[in-house]
C-alpha cells in the first residue's frame, strides 16, 4: 500500500492506496468510524489485497489528517471524489464502519454513479423517519457531556463498549490515545452534530449490505439496524461474538460477508 496525501485549504487528508491499481479489478474503499483511523481495517486490508484495488483514509479531523478545518460531510466527501479522481477509479464498492456508513451515505447521494455498492458496517441510515426528537437532542449534547469524564477512564470505556476481544480493544485503544482530551471531545461532538446537518432521505441505487454485531451497544444502533432492514429489504447480516467494531471482533465472519456481496450483489 502507497501512502498519498490530498490537499486543500482546509488541510491535507491521508489516504493509502494498493501500489499498482489495476483496472479490470473491483476497488474497496474501506471508511472507519468516529475516532478511529485507517487502522481499523487491518484484518479485511490484509484478506482483500491480493484481489482487490484497495483504498482506505485517514478521515478529516482524524489520525494523520489534522488539523483539518471546516469540517462537514459534504467537505468530507469531496475529499473522497478527489481520490478517486486522482487514481483515476471510476466506480466504488463503500465499505463504511459507524462514521463510515455516513460518509458512504453522503457520498451515494451526490455521486450515485460512482459507487457499485455499499456495506454498512455497524453504522445507522439516512432518513428523518428513523431519528426521533429525543434522538437529535441527545446527539447534539455529546461534546460537553463527554467532557465530564476523566480521560484515561473516557478512552477505556469507548474501546470497552465497541468491542468483546481483546484484539479489538487493543485496537481501537490505540486509534483513541493519539487525540488529546479536547480534541476527542470536539471530534465526538461534531461528527454527530454535523450528521444531523447532513442527514435526508435519501435512495440508495446500488446493491446494499448490512452488518451488525450481535452485542453492539453503541446507542441504539441495533433499533436502526432492524427498523433500516424492515424498511428497505435490505440484507442484514448478525455477526456472532461481535460488538461496534464488528470487523475487528469478527473479522472472518465479516470478510466473508464482504466477499460473497461482492460476488453476489
């Protein structure tokens, strides 16, 4: 994998990308959650690479891509188009975890052309209909509630909550400890705080898959997950002994549903 940077006045954004990209192959463009970085994928990164074109980012605001201004969804998915652009990469299969599932989501809508298909990885949909008043509220007032814990327990207990192995704590631990205390506050704050000034209904013309963890006691995305497949028809997928970060908890289970939605769209 190539390390590559893009930039604009709002800052450069990292990004790692298969050496030799080569045309007649599918490209997996893998997109983590809230506080994480590219470091979430290693294991389907790892699975994929020897038959795949592979992108992965850093994501505004996170890991190596700070600091990075103004950030929103529509900025941040321009900052997807502009990779691929630059690669020369027509078409896309979005893999998105959590946060990533909005960037796909966001992305879809603008560019419905460019994508091929899109996994949902532990992530919640677009649609006012899901999204209570209660709902927005809490969203809302994740910045300064966050700031009531002392850190070191703050950054424990995220890891704890999104994951059931230890491969998987260790993981997103280690994601969580490069953000000083304010600026993970900030960063949980806005990436929800923004969703809700992006999030519309919306149609989703690729193939879609869903997958959950069967212990993900992230908010209510287990309610999301089942009220998104009641409504669209489409396939959710449990994974067993997997909680947020399903693909590092589970990653065999994970990859085998990639691959074979990738086979069977």
């Amino acid at each position: 994998m190539d390390e590559k940077i893009i930039k604009s006045d709002r800052g450069s954004v990292y990004y790692w990308i298969s050496r030799a990209v080569d045309e007649q192959r599918d490209t997996l463009f893998f997109l983590h959650g809230l506080t994480g970085d590219h470091n979430l994928f290693e294991k389907q990164i790892e699975h994929f690479k020897n038959d795949y074109n592979i992108i992965t980012w850093d994501a505004p605001m996170h890991g190596k891509s700070r600091p990075y201004g103004d950030f929103s969804y529509p900025n941040a998915i321009e900052d997807m188009k502009q990779i691929l652009d630059d690669n020369h990469i027509e078409k896309v299969i979005l893999i998105g975890q959590s946060l990533g599932g909005y960037f796909s989501q966001s992305f879809i809508r603008s560019y419905p052309e460019k994508v091929k298909g899109f996994v949902s990885i532990d992530s919640t949909p677009y649609g006012e209909i899901y999204y209570s008043k209660s709902d927005r509220f809490w969203l809302r007032q994740v910045e300064w509630m966050s700031h009531l814990y002392p850190y070191k327990m703050m950054q424990k207990a995220i890891a704890k909550q999104v994951s059931t192995t230890q491969y998987a704590y260790e993981n997103m631990l280690s994601m969580l400890q490069q953000y000083p205390k304010n600026e993970l506050c900030h960063l949980m704050g806005i990436g929800y705080a923004s969703l809700l000034d992006d999030l519309s209904d919306m149609e989703i013309p690729c193939p879609v898959l869903l997958i959950l963890g069967e212990k993900d006691k992230t908010g209510k995305v287990k309610t999301y997950n089942r009220e998104w497949t009641k409504r669209t028809g489409y396939p959710l997928i449990i994974i067993k002994n997997a909680s947020h970060n399903s693909n590092a908890d589970n990653p065999e289970e994970v990859n085998d549903a990639i691959a074979n939605f990738i086979m069977n769209p």
